[in-house]
C-alpha cells in the first residue's frame, strides 16, 4: 500500500507519522474536552472515545485538556485553546497547583479516559493508536492522582506504559506516585 503522504515531504522517518498525529489531535480536542465533561453517566459513544485517543495522540493538546478539566467555573469545551509549549507555561494542575479542580469533573474525565482506552483495547489495536490511548490512559492516571487515589493512578500510568512505554505523562504520574508526591491543590 502506498503512502499518502509523498516522500519529498519527509524531513526524517518519524515525521510522515507524527505530523499528522498532532495536527489531529489538536483538531479534535475541542471534541474531545466535550465528550469527558459531557453530562450524563452513560457509556461514553464510540465518536467520542475516537475523538478523546485522538486528542490525545500529542502531548501538547493533552495539557490543554488537563487545564480544561481542571479549570474553574467549567468553561465551555468550544472555548479550549490549543497548548502552544514553546509559548504556554506548563499548566500548574499538571503539578498539582492552584486551585482545586472539581473532583466530581476531574473523576468523570478521568473514567471517561480509561473507557476510550478501554474501547481501543476492545476494538482497534493498531499500532500508529496506540500513542493516543496511552495518552488517554495517561490522562486518566493524572486524574486519579490529582483525586489523591494513588492506587488507581499508579495502575492505570502502568497500564498506559505497557501500551507506549515513551509515553511521557504517564512516566510523569507514575514518578509523582512512587515519590509520593500528592497534590497541593489550594482548598477553596
């Protein structure tokens, strides 16, 4: 099978890859920040879990996605801004900083990141996915660490390193667990 993507555009091997990966990934995350604050307990449709392990195949629009979940007053999804990390300070939930995000939207988002991970497991399991379900499992770790569960976060970080084991927000909660790091989150 052919690429789609001509040679003449490749600057070295991984690049016909990971190009497309975070241009998509920053298309759907607007998408992807609706379906994990969505209302309503039901399974989260399979659109919406594609949108989510999309998002999250970059790290970029995944800090976007953690400042969403964790910001205050929850913001419309339309409204989510694209992490630029070459101008954007790293968001000081990732760290556990500021003030406390609601626990009820940050454990929502974060069972809703492991179902889309969970759906990969089930249905897809191709190989230029699984940076985006790992990164999704990984932002479910970081959620159950910013809720202080540190089991879950230290299971679902492992389970998401099993699936890229570069991922590097996974490594980051994983780290944080094993130092016992918690958040400091200021009480309101």
């Amino acid at each position: 099978m052919a690429c789609m993507i001509p040679t003449t555009t490749r600057v070295h091997p991984e690049a016909a890859v990971r190009y497309p990966r975070e241009i998509a990934a920053a298309v759907t995350l607007r998408a992807a920040c609706a379906a994990l604050v969505r209302p309503g307990a039901d399974a989260l449709p399979r659109t919406a879990a594609i949108a989510v392990i999309t998002a999250c195949g970059a790290l970029a629009p995944r800090f976007a996605m953690l400042a969403f979940i964790a910001a205050q007053g929850a913001p419309d999804p339309r409204t989510v801004a694209a992490f630029d990390p070459f101008h954007d300070p790293t968001p000081p939930a990732l760290r556990g900083s500021g003030p406390e995000p609601d626990r009820d939207r940050v454990r929502i988002a974060g069972d809703r990141c492991a179902e889309a991970w969970q759906r990969w497991r089930a249905e897809d399991l191709a190989a230029d996915t699984a940076t985006g379900a790992a990164g999704a499992l990984a932002m479910a770790a970081w959620c159950s660490w910013a809720l202080g569960s540190v089991a879950r976060a230290q299971t679902r970080a492992q389970y998401a390193l099993e699936t890229r084991p570069d991922d590097p927000l996974a490594a980051v909660v994983l780290r944080s667990v094993r130092a016992r790091s918690a958040p400091g989150w200021e009480r309101r």
